[in-house]
C-alpha cells in the first residue's frame, strides 16, 4: 500500500512499564531508572565530564555538563549524543 502508515513507536511510558517499573506516586516514570535500563549510564567520572568553574551560590552543590552534548545529568547524554549507547551495544568491552 502506498500510504501505508509507518508502526507508532512506544511511548517511554509504556517501554518503562513493560520493563517491570511501577509510576512514581505523581504519575510520571522515573527517568533516571529507565536510562539506565536502556542505555549505558554515564557519571562524573566519564571523561566528557567537565565541571563548571562557578560552584552554586549555596556552595552545597557543583554543577556540570557533558561536552559532548551539553546535558547536565551526569547519568545521561542527550539523544543524537555519540555517546549515547544502547546496553545491547557491547563494543565497549573489546578493549578489555
């Protein structure tokens, strides 16, 4: 068929609950789980990790950024990040 629609993706709602996570009490999913159901989680210790050179005027907390996309959760790369990987990619351990 020529118009034939393509198949809708899942929502992250609905691949957060079909990976056994319960909603949060507000109704939302926990982002933080499902990043780091899905892809490779990153840290402050990933050497894209770049910390800002002006604490917060509290001085209780650092704030940083990925220099690969720009994304301030330590955990996670913005979509369209090279560094974005799914878990099922396991190139990474070639090297060990």
């Amino acid at each position: 068929m020529e118009g034939e629609r393509p198949k809708k993706s899942m929502t992250i709602t609905q691949e957060y609950l079909s990976m056994g996570f319960k909603l949060m009490p507000c109704g939302k999913e926990n982002h933080h789980w499902w990043y780091c159901a899905k892809f490779q989680k990153g840290s402050v210790k990933d050497k894209t990790w770049v910390w800002d050179e002006k604490p917060q005027p509290t001085g209780e907390h650092r704030c940083g950024h990925h220099k690969c996309c720009k994304s301030k959760k330590a955990y996670c790369h913005r979509v369209g990040c090279v560094n974005r990987k799914p878990i099922d990619d396991l190139s990474d351990l070639k090297d060990l």
